[in-house]
C-alpha cells in the first residue's frame, strides 16, 4: 500500500499591533526562525487597525505595545481585551512601563515580554504557553460552567461544605429546600444551615459531613431524617453523602445530595394513580377494571352469584368532538361520566375504556335482569341535554350487556362479549341496551371483515352511486336528482349504505368517501350536460363529520372547478342536527357555500329540532320532509298534519318543498292537494344507475317505470 501524505501543519496567526517598524521586525524574525509549530504575523501599527482584523476572527494571539499612535496606556488593553476577550493578549512592555504591562496582566492578558525575552526561543515559547493556557482556560470555564448548571438542573438538592464544616456551596434546589439563599449560607456552618433531626426522638441527627470525612466513603443520611426549613417548614428526605478528595487524595471537604421524600410520596402516588386512571374524566382505565372485574368474579365464584358488565358507547360523540372541538369533547366526556356514577351503586365501576367508551361492573346483582334495569337508568340519565360551553349537547348512547358465568369467566372475555352486544344495540337503531348472545360473535366477525374490505373499496374501485329523480307532483317533469352510495363487494354483492355508512363513521372513512361522492356526483351531473342532457341540479348528503372539516368549503369548490360542474347545479343535504350543532360556525359555513351559489336543503326535516328560528337564520332553499312522516299519511294522521304543516311553514319562508319516501298514489294525492311542489320516493323511481338515468332523463318524466 502506499503510504498516505501527512497533512501540513497550519501556521499560528499572530496579530503583532506595534508602532515601532525596527521592533517589529526582530519580532518577526525571532518568530520566523523558532522551530515548532510555524507562526504567521500580521503587522499593524494602529489600534483601530488591529481591531478591525480581530473582527475577521483566525487570530491564535496578540502581541501588544500600549503606546500606539491612537491609543495609549492601559486603555489600549482595556479596548482590544473588550473587542477579543476569547483571544490571549501579551504585552510587549520596556523596562520603564513593567509596571502597567503588569496592570494590564492583572486586568486579563496573559503574560508581559519584556525587550530581552524577544529572542528565537523565548518568543515563541512564551506564545505557544500562552496560546495553550488560554486553550485550557477556556475549557476550565466551559466545564465549570457545565457543572454548575447540572447541579442547578437536576431534582435532588446538593450542598458543598469545606473540611472544616462550612457551606462553600449550594444548588438551586438545595437553596429552595434549606431556605438559605446561596450568598447568605456561603461560609456559615453546615449546622446552622443544613438543620436535621431524627423524625422520631426530634433530637438533632448526626452530622452526616462528619460521618463521610471520618469514615472517607460515601454514608447515607439517618433512617426517617427530616430537614428544618429556615422557616421551621419540616420536609422527609433521603439520600447521601460523601467526601470530596484533592489530587493527592486529601479529604478536603464533603458533597450531600437529598431529595425531598415526602414529595416523591406523593408522586409515587399519583404516578400509581395515573397509571390506573383516567386522564380526562379520572374513571378508573381498562387496567384497574380488569383487576376489579378479576376480585368481583372471584368473589361471586365464592357466594355463587352473578356479576354484570355494561359496555356503553356513546351515540355522535365523535361529531361533537370534532365539531366543537377537543376541550368541548373533554368536558362532555366529563359530564357524562358524572352521571354514570350517580346512575350506579357505590360497590359498582364506571370505567372510560377510552374515546367514547365506558364500561361499567355491577358486582353486586340478585338477577342478571337487575343489568337492564341499570341500563335503562344510564340510558335515561344521558337523555337530557350536557350544559358544555355554552352548548345544549344532545348525546345518546348504546348498551351492550354480559353476564358472569353464563357470557364468560374471566374480565377479557366478558368485556369482549359486552362489546359485542352493544355493537348489536347500535345495529338495533342506537340508543337501546342489548344482552350478549353468542350467534353475535358471527356479526362481530362479519363487522370486523365488513370494515377491512371497506378500508380498502376506494382504490379497488368499489364504489358506485345510483341516482333517484326528484319530480315536480303537478307535471311529472324530473326537476332534480339526488346521488345515493352502493358498494360493490366482489364477494357479498351490492351493499347499501345502511350496512357500511355506520361503520365508516365509526372508524374514521366517511371523509374519504364523503369526498368521492361529491366528486363523483358533479363528475357525472357535467356528463350528462355535455351529452345533451337537462342541465338539473344534482343533490349530495353531507355528513356531520365531512361538514365540520375545516377543509369542507375549500374542497366543495376544488370540486367544481375541477369537474367544471356549475355551483348552481350542486344541492348539498344537510340534517337538522348538523345544522343545529355550533349554530354560529354553521351560518358562517352555510353562507360560504351560499355565497359560492351552491344550493342547500334540509334533509328528513321534522326528526330534528324543529326550530323556525334556525330556519330564518341559515340560507336555506329547500326543506325536505322526512319519509317517516309521507309514510304515515292518510285522511286522520297526525303525520298528515305535521306534513301539512311543515309546507305551509316552508311556502312563508319561501323555501322549495320536497317530500320524501312517496310509495303510494294516495300519499301522492295528498300532498298535491296540500301543495307541495316536489316529490322523491318509490312510486316515481327506486335508485338507479347513471345510465338508467340518463334514460328517464332523456324522456323528461318517469312515468314509465313500474311502480
């Protein structure tokens, strides 16, 4: 191999500021003929002229003369050590000025060349000394600096004493402990600072800087010590102490280091606290549950009884914390909890689980029945409305319940099947309570794989809308249509919404699929146009979640643009309760997407909050009547009514109304002749595919199609 170059030493730059041309040479020459380390001098006469090249930096060290031409005496020191304070400074002083080169040695330089110590070997040598001295200065300073600020960062107190048992230092926690500030203690007897007794006999504990020096190890403090404050505060501590050694291995002193025991209690505590309950609402978490189901089935076991668990989830509480926000979240979750607890016997645990998951143990059941009971209180007790933030917030909740021993044996399984039960409650239409059956473990599994497949149906392609006419009831002519989702599952066929909706807005997709809906829909709406077809407005259903993402307006006319749909030609579906929730940021949002021309409507309006305020306050254009009411139609309803009602209130404000979920000829002859302008439902047309549309559209009418 061959042999790598050594790498050339790089000269010492020397800053040499000196008047005298004849002086300066001969410090040249003595620096240039040295051997060692090679040196570099740059010359200047002036002060100023030195300062300004300190400022370029590179400079190892200054010779100075004090009598330049713009600056005399030690002043000359005293503004080139101020400019280069991190540069080491030697003094080129003549036998008669010795005194102030030594003045100036005193207020910081590094050493004083007098005129016969200026030769080829004591010039450098005194450079190179005084290049290295700094070097170690300054790493002296750094390390000092390091350890005083670790000693003044850390979290157990440290007091310094010399060999004679006097303080010769503090940290900032030992002065907050002691109640001596570091400038008073310095130089006062450990005694009188550093006050300690035995907690039990009171009497004063053994020095523990006597114990470290006579024994030279490291001692721990006396057994229960407690440390009197300056104030007569009492505080437990804990820890040691041990002898601090100069380089030949003398004791010269001694370093305590203690820590405040009953605080570490405490945190102890609260540490075991945390770990065992919940964050936001202080409910024990899943961990402490479980050891408490464990103790209540070992217990039950024993006096052979039962033992209930009740898994409750709440209804929309996803929408309100992401609508309203976090705090707001908190803050319902915790009023919630308050009413659990009040609904259940002191024997019982509410638990969080987590989100919006509570899971409560009644341990103490005559009946497995008792469990419903219990279910229909808690079910009752979060009916009325939370008072959050100056929000009315209606939340709802569904209920899963098992059973010890019939549903399971252990906490996990109970808790799973509990689970289970409450996904079927939610199945059952929310807010209701439902027992564990085994052929619910079959559903559970069918959910889980439903929601797999679904995380993945928008890149597979497996989306599909189908539209549905809606049709003006005196002329039969379409006058809009509205995009309704399927999901074409390649192995359980054509899903409808009401089988994988809820599921996406439990697990986070309704976004996503929210967004390729209204894509999707203004996409085709403009196909249709550019084929010829009437120029109708297509109407999307937007859900709490999807209105409420701060992203909404922007994406609706990242849409438009895109598609290059008319914003005239887009109707959006909003629920009363999303309108309701936050009523001020909804007029904002509604009045954005107004402003944009798009049109809104109210969807399955009469299920709601029913509020003619609301309806004057939000430009609306269109009130859709809720197909439960048009079902429920006939000459002696009270639905008939309502549906009366609701038109006449919609025609006051100007609103176009729609009926929705028409089946029959009677229901359609009835709200002819109550005047309702729009109609939607089975009779006209169930949801189609595009092209099927596409053909109604062409004849202008259904009229065709079956009923």
């Amino acid at each position: 191999m061959r042999p790598s170059a050594t790498s050339p030493i790089l000269p010492l730059k020397i800053l040499l500021i000196e008047n005298d041309p004849a002086a300066a040479t001969e410090i040249r020459a003595a620096l240039t003929a040295g051997g060692g380390v090679p040196f570099e001098v740059e010359w200047v006469r002036q002060l100023s002229d030195g300062l300004e090249r300190l400022n370029e930096k590179g400079i190892a060290a200054v010779l100075l003369e004090l009598s330049l031409p713009d600056s005399g005496g030690i002043e000359t020191f005293d503004k080139l050590f101020t400019a280069a304070p991190d540069v080491p400074i030697l003094i080129l002083g003549g036998n008669a000025n010795e005194a102030l080169a030594k003045e100036a040695v005193g207020r910081g330089a590094q050493d004083y060349l007098l005129p016969g110590h200026l030769d080829s070997y004591s010039l450098p040598r005194a450079l190179r000394n005084a290049i290295e001295r700094k070097a170690v200065e300054d790493a002296l300073y750094v390390e000092k600096e390091r350890a005083l600020v670790t000693l003044n960062s850390i979290g157990d107190a440290v007091l310094c004493t010399d060999i004679s048992g006097n303080v010769i230092y503090l940290n900032l926690v030992a002065e907050s402990m002691t109640g001596w500030p570091r400038e008073e203690a310095i130089g006062k007897p450990l005694s009188e600072v550093f006050q300690i007794i035995d907690a039990a006999t009171r009497k004063t504990a053994r020095d523990p800087m006597k114990m470290a020096v006579e024994e030279n190890k490291t001692v721990g403090l006396t057994v229960n010590c407690v440390l009197v404050r300056r104030d007569g505060f009492e505080s437990g501590i804990e820890d040691s102490a041990a002898p601090i050694h100069d380089r030949a291995g003398r004791v010269i002193g001694a370093v305590i280091v203690f820590h405040d025991v009953s605080a570490a209690r405490a945190m102890s505590h609260q540490m075991t606290h945390s770990a065992q309950h919940d964050v936001v609402t202080n409910l024990p978490n899943r961990l402490l549950l479980n050891d408490r189901i464990s103790q209540a089935i070992s217990l039950a076991r024993r006096q052979n009884r039962p033992l209930a668990v009740i898994f409750l989830d709440l209804d929309r509480f996803k929408y309100i914390n992401d609508s309203l926000g976090h705090a707001t979240g908190d803050k319902l979750l915790q009023s919630v909890s308050k009413r659990l607890l009040a609904g259940v016997r002191n024997s019982d645990t509410v638990s969080r689980q987590g989100g919006d998951e509570f899971v409560i143990l009644l341990s103490e059941i005559s009946h497995p029945e008792d469990a419903a009971t219990s279910a229909r209180k808690l079910l009752l007790s979060l009916k009325a409305p939370h008072s959050v933030d100056g929000h009315d917030l209606d939340i709802a909740g569904s209920i899963g319940i098992s059973a010890y021993p019939e549903d399971g044996e252990d906490a996990e399984t109970l808790i799973k099947n509990a689970d289970t039960a409450m996904y079927h409650a939610k199945e059952k239409g929310r807010n209701n309570f439902q027992f564990f059956k085994p052929e619910m473990n079959r559903r559970a599994l069918e959910r889980q794989s439903l929601e797999g497949s679904l995380r993945h149906a928008i890149d597979r392609g497996e989306f599909l809308l189908h539209y549905q006419p809606k049709v003006n009831l005196l002329t039969g002519q379409i006058t809009g249509v509205e995009a309704l989702i399927r999901w074409q599952q390649s192995d359980r066929g054509l899903i409808p919404p009401s089988h994988f909706v809820p599921i996406a807005e439990d697990c986070g997709l309704i976004l996503p699929i929210g967004r390729w809906v209204l894509r999707e829909a203004c996409r085709q709406a403009r196909a249709w146009q550019c084929a010829g077809l009437p120029r109708l407005p297509v109407a999307v259903n937007v859900s709490a979640v999807e209105f409420r993402d701060e992203g909404f307006v922007d994406g609706v006319r990242t849409v438009l643009s895109e598609t290059g749909l008319e914003a005239r030609c887009l109707e959006l579906e909003l629920t009363e309760g999303v309108l309701m929730e936050d009523a001020e940021s909804t007029a904002a949002v509604l009045q954005e997407l107004k402003t944009m021309g798009v049109y809104l409507a109210v969807d399955d309006f009469g299920t709601g909050y029913s509020s003619l305020s609301y309806l004057r306050q939000f430009p609306i254009d269109i009130l859709k009547i809720d197909r439960s009411f048009v079902q429920q139609i006939s000459a002696d309803s009270e639905d008939s009514l309502i549906v009366s009602a609701i038109i006449n209130m919609g025609k006051s404000l100007k609103h176009v109304v729609v009926a929705e979920g028409i089946e029959t000829q009677e229901q359609k002859a009835y709200l002819q002749s109550q005047h309702c302008e729009e109609g939607q439902g089975y009779f006209f047309s169930r949801p189609v595919p595009a092209a099927h549309f596409a053909h109604l559209l062409q004849m202008g009418t259904t009229e065709t199609v079956a009923h």
